[in-house]
C-alpha cells in the first residue's frame, strides 16, 4: 500500500503529490514498482521489510539507503508483546521512499523542529524510534517490577518464563539500539561533510539519546540476568515450605491416625463399656486433641531451636582476641 504525505507546518499530511513516498504491506506489483520504477535494490527492499536485517547505511552519489531497527507498536491486550522491525529509507535528490513490513504510527507525531529538507524528515523519524525505544524501556522495568512481586509468592514456572521472555527482548533491543548507533555516527558523518540543509544540532542530540538508551538496556540486561537464578531460588524456596508445612500436618496427624486404627473398633467400648457413648468418645476426641497439640509443639520447638546469632560469636570472638 502505498501513502504520499507532504510537510505541512512541521507536520505531515496525506497528498497525493507529496515527495514521500511510504510503502508498507507491499503487493507484488508494488515491488515490482519500487525495484523498476523507483530503482529500489532488490535486496534493499527485502532489507527493509525483514525484522532481523542488521541496521547499516549505503551511500552511493545523491543516493542514500538507509536500514533502520525500529521498536513494534506496543500491545497490552491480554499480554504484552515487544520485538523488533526494519524500516528501510531511501534518499534521491528531493524524494524520500520509506519502506516497512506493517504500518507505524510515526506520520502521525509532531515535529520539535522546524523542517527543511528531506533530511530533516529523515532525523524526526530517526528521534521517534530512539524516543519509542526508551519508553519500551521504562515499561519493561514497570513490568519486571510486577512479574518480581508475583515470583515472590509463586510456586510455579509462569512468572519465571514472563521474565525470560522480558531478558530475552532486552537483548534484542540492545543490539538493535547499538546498531543503530553505528548508522547515526556514519550519517551525521556524511551530512556534515556535504553540507546538507539539516539540523545538525538536533541530530547530535539524538546519538547522545541513543547511546543513554543502550547503556539502559544494558544495565537492565545485567540485572535481568544476574538475579534470574535468585528468582529461580525464590519459587524454589516457596515450593520448600509449602513441602515442609505439608510435611508437619502428615507428622501430627500419624499419631492420631494410629490411635484412631487402634481403638477406633471394639477396644474402646470395652474399655469404656460402663460410661455412656457421648462421654467415652468425648474423652477419645479430647485425648485426640490433646496429642495433636503436643505433637505440634514438639515440632515447633524442634524448628525455633535457640541459636546464637552471629554478632554475638564476633564479639566473644573480638573481646579474646583483645585478650
């Protein structure tokens, strides 16, 4: 499909005349447009609509080709979805043709700046993806924060998988940021060195962008990774003590269990034949009660055993070394 939009006050809007040219969900004579028509490189366009092109830059006279990692539309429905697509641009004189697989919301933001050139509307779309990118961020660390405070509580491995999935993204974003990084070095490069009519300042600003992006993706990588097997240990230690709490109520009720077997038949109405039924076997529920009770004390003593704590061992342990 196919979309023209020309500048109009900063912004873009839809013209049928308009020197951008935006093509995505591209029909096969689309392509067949872009390569004969518009002189797109057959493996430029497959470039710019596969989501695991390498981000890179080619400029060859007047003619730049430009493949750019830009961060998906965000979806929370149900559960929340990040990856990773291409968007390819490609400059010719005062013609700009972008190429991408779905389409992106971008057309429909406003400028910081004030445009001049093609370039500039190159630069814009270029600070919307690093703007998008860092806000993708904050969710994900909003989103761990969540999954944390669940884990904390599970038993299970759903949680755990959610943050997999979390560290396994971040990755891809930060080697989608850092090669970006590459792309912006080299085109800033080349417009300062042709004296394009763009707005170099603004562009400077967007690599510093950029590169605070890549070391917050990579700070939150680390810790992703450092504290998986910690929250690997939590769940863990969750499924321990509901074992252990389980484990308790089976050893108070063995005793019972046996005494009930034992004088649970005629035993004990020949014992207590002379008393009334209604008393003898409310003495047995009251002697049940009362080994149920101390069975658990026994147990409870046998967890909180006193133990010095460990300060106190330092400090007889400093006071004979003064000695």
């Amino acid at each position: 499909m196919l979309i023209r939009y020309k500048i109009n006050a900063n912004t873009l809007v839809e013209d049928g005349n308009g020197p951008i040219f935006y093509y995505y969900e591209i029909s096969d004579n689309e392509k067949e447009e872009l390569e004969k028509i518009l002189n797109i490189d057959s493996y430029n366009l497959q470039s710019s609509l596969d989501p695991d092109e390498v981000s890179r830059i080619e400029i060859e006279d007047d003619r730049i080709s430009l493949i750019w990692k830009i961060p998906t539309a965000l979806s929370l429905g149900g559960q929340s979805s990040f990856s990773i697509s291409s968007l390819g641009f490609f400059i010719e004189q005062n013609r700009l043709i972008l190429i991408s697989k779905d389409f992106i919301p971008y057309f429909r933001e406003k400028m910081p700046f004030s445009t001049n050139s093609i370039y500039d509307i190159v630069v814009f779309f270029l600070y919307i993806s690093i703007k998008h990118f860092i806000e993708h961020l904050k969710i994900i660390k909003l989103l761990s924060r969540e999954i944390q405070s669940k884990i904390n509580e599970s038993m299970d491995n759903q949680y755990l998988l959610h943050m997999f999935n979390l560290s396994e993204i971040l990755i891809y974003y930060l080697d989608s940021i850092d090669s970006n990084s590459i792309v912006l070095k080299k085109f800033l490069y080349y417009l300062k060195n042709h004296e394009k009519d763009v707005n170099l300042d603004f562009l400077d600003d967007i690599i510093i962008e950029n590169e605070q992006a890549s070391r917050q993706a990579e700070i939150y990588s680390q810790v992703f990774a450092g504290l998986m097997d910690a929250r690997s240990g939590i769940v863990n230690n969750n499924m321990n003590i509901l074992i252990k709490n389980l484990t308790i109520i089976n050893i108070i009720f063995l005793p019972l269990n046996l005494i009930a077997s034992i004088f649970g038949m005629s035993e004990w109405t020949a014992i207590t034949g002379k008393l009334p039924w209604y008393i003898s076997y409310g003495i047995f529920f009251v002697f049940m009660l009362l080994v149920g009770w101390v069975t658990m004390k026994y147990i409870t003593n046998m967890q909180t055993k006193k133990v010095e704590p460990l300060p106190g061992k330092i400090k007889k342990i400093s006071n004979n070394s003064k000695e």
